[in-house]
C-alpha cells in the first residue's frame, strides 16, 4: 500500500483546488478519478462557458444567497473569496470577464480553459493523479479516515479530502458515492434532490414555443395548499417546459409547493403594465381594427412569439368574434390573459438536468473554518458535499473555490 499525506477522491473544481493547494503547501498529494480525465462536470458548465463565479466582492452581499448556510461560511470566505478567485484565474492567464447579474466567465468563454488551468495548477505542484480508480470504501480506524480501498488496491494517507460531488450531471460520474460514504460513517446527511433545474409542464402549448424567450416576465406559481411565490425575470420555453436564469433560480422554492401535487402557475407578459391599463390597450387595438376578428388582433398585444399561446388560452367563440361586437366581459377577459396565463408545473427534469443537486452534510457537522468533519479530524468536505442550497450565477464553482482552497491548505 502506498502513503500518501493527503488523498483527494474525486477532480472537480473543489477537488482540483484542494489538491493543488494542499501541494503548493508541501504536502505529498494524490488525486483519484474514476473518470478518464478531470474536471467532467465543470467542462460543461455554464453551457461549456463556465460561470466561474459571481463577481459580488462584498461577502456579505455574496453569502446572503446562501440563505440560512450563509452565517456557516463567512470564516472560510474571510479567507478565499470572489477577489481572490479573480486573482488565482488571471495571474495563471486566464483573465475574467462580468457580464449581467455579474456574473463572470472566462474570456475565451471555454469552461476547458478553466479545467486547464487548474490541472497545471496541479502538475506545478506535483500532484499525482490516477484516473480510472473508483473507490468502493473509505478505510477508518479509532475515528480516523486512514485511507480508500479502490478497484485498483488500497492508499494510505494522512488526512482525506472528499470532493465527489452531489447527484446532478450523473452522465459525468457525479453519482451522489460520497453521500453514502459519509452517511456510513455517522455523518447526517440530507437527502439529494435536484436543485437549479428546469421544471416540467403539462400543456403542450408551452412545448410548442420551444426556443421562445420572454424578458422581462412574471411568473406566480401557486400550490394546492394556497401557498405561493412570484418571481420576475427571463423565462425560456422548451421542448418539455421551462428553463432560463428565472425557473433555474425559483426551482428550489417549487420543489417545495410540488409536495402536495401539480402547482398552478401564471405568467405576466406584461409585468410593467396594470391591468387597467392594459385594458385600456386593449380598447385602442380594437378601436383601430373595428372589423376585424378578434384572432387577427391578438399579435399586436402580445409579446413577440406570444400570439399563438394567448389564442389557444381563449374561447374560440372569442376568437372568431368581430373586434365591434366584443362585449365588455369578454374584452376584459382578454387583457386579464395578458396578465396571468395559466400553465400547470408537474415537476423537475430531474438530477440529469440539474445544474447542481441540494443535500448533503449537514453544515453542524463541519468545522467550516478548515472544512474539517467533527466527526472525523482527518477528514475534509468540500463543494456540493456540503448542504447548502444556493442560486445559479456562479455562487456554486465559487463555493467550490473556497471550501477546496481552505480544505487543501488546512490539510
């Protein structure tokens, strides 16, 4: 059995960072990897851009999107945060680009680069990197991980590093081992769901505007129980539902409606307008097109690629009306569409398509100033190990920064 002083399972983000830090300390690293090559996940990122952090620098602003995990994490942010994730890209070449909701990308715009970067991070520093090694079980003795039984025999090290992931992207190997593990060894673990995550919904008509964005728009969603949230910003339809920066982000927050069964939802097409004003355009556009059918004066009012779902949530008796023999209820009718077109959420699509997946230690159970476990002192945890729910727009590779970098020089 060969020793190491520290072991690292697992060559995503944090995995990555924690493996090159605890080298550039002096420490004598090895990294394992089931896969053929690191950073599987994080090359897709983003879409293969990579949204590699948020560019918030103040931390206290950053950490209140981590809700109640936030007051955990500001010891380990005090010492590596957005600044210093700007500073660790660009003095390796790799400068950083901020865009809308400051989020920052590469400049090339290559999620590649960014794995590139951190595997010469680790080659400088003289890691050793297996690939093709799956550990099947996590050796502990007197309350001490001592080391990982694999398919390719057993390693010995001094203090472990546990970077496997959560269960969102499984395709890349992220298939939730590490949770198991650490349940196994006392830990309290929470349950996995998917979380940043496209919803399902039951009406084709929301399928057939596949490729169709909406910016801005408002969409309430309202469960059975009578509980409901809005949220505004951009929304994109697609084959099996919705997607966009808006649901990713509501995701969490519906997951917890769709507990009691399918949520109701509707959409503002024009969240910047009062419906008695709405009305009010409404009556102009019928003033204007006296004689026409209602069905041919619908796409003037709706947003662009809107027309055809509007018409389908209105009586057809409507439609085939003239504009001049429209009553005054069923003009009203017309503009409350505009204002709160229905849809029904059945669900998620699932960790496949979850940008990242929820669950994990719980946050008591780590000493978050070294992302040591009080269970086991030689142990580290680190990324999306850890329970922390958190939007997208970079706030989970900066977590991945920052909880690698702490565990690696604490290692």
């Amino acid at each position: 059995m060969k020793k190491f002083d520290v072991i690292v399972v697992g060559s995503g983000p944090a995995g990555m960072m924690a493996a090159g830090r605890a080298a550039a300390c002096g420490r004598r690293v090895l990294v394992v990897e089931k896969n053929r090559q690191p950073g599987e996940k994080l090359n897709l990122t983003g879409g293969g851009r990579c949204n590699i952090t948020n560019a918030e620098f103040d931390t206290r602003a950053f950490l209140s999107f981590f809700g109640e995990s936030g007051k955990f994490l500001f010891s380990p942010f005090s010492r590596f945060a957005v600044q210093e994730t700007f500073d660790f890209f660009e003095e390796r070449g790799l400068p950083l680009i901020v865009e809308e909701r400051k989020r920052a990308f590469p400049h090339t715009y290559q999620a590649t680069d960014v794995t590139r970067v951190l595997t010469e991070y680790m080659h400088e520093n003289k890691v050793e990197i297996r690939f093709g090694i799956e550990v099947k079980h996590l050796r502990v003795e007197n309350g001490l991980v001592t080391g990982i039984e694999t398919n390719r025999g057993s390693f010995m090290a001094e203090s472990l590093v546990l970077a496997t992931g959560g269960a969102s992207y499984k395709a890349t190997g992220s298939t939730g081992d590490g949770m198991g593990w650490l349940r196994e060894m006392g830990h309290t673990v929470c349950e996995a769901t998917p979380d940043i995550v496209p919803l399902r919904v039951k009406e084709q008509w929301v399928k057939d505007l596949s490729g169709t964005a909406l910016d801005p728009m408002r969409i309430t969603f309202t469960a059975t129980t009578g509980e409901s949230l809005s949220k505004q910003g951009k929304i994109l339809f697609t084959h099996f539902g919705l997607s966009g920066p808006l649901i990713l982000n509501s995701a969490n927050a519906v997951k917890k409606l769709l507990q009691n069964g399918s949520v109701a939802a509707t959409i503002d097409l024009l969240p910047g307008t009062e419906i008695h004003l709405v009305d009010r355009r409404v009556i102009e556009t019928f003033n204007e097109n006296k004689n026409k059918m209602v069905r041919n004066v619908i796409k003037p009012l709706a947003p662009m690629g809107m027309a055809r779902a509007l018409a389908i949530n209105l009586p057809e008796k409507l439609l085939e009306k003239k504009v001049n023999s429209v009553t005054q209820e069923e003009r009203k009718l017309l503009a409350k569409r505009l204002k709160d077109l229905p849809l029904t959420i059945t669900g998620t699509m699932g960790y496949d398509w979850a940008v990242i997946s929820d669950g994990g230690v719980d946050l008591a159970e780590i000493d978050t100033r070294t992302m040591q476990s009080r269970l086991h002192s030689n142990l580290y945890i680190v990324g999306d190990l850890l329970h922390i729910s958190r939007p997208s727009g970079g706030y989970s590779l900066q977590l991945c920064w920052t909880t690698g970098w702490i565990a690696g020089e604490s290692a």
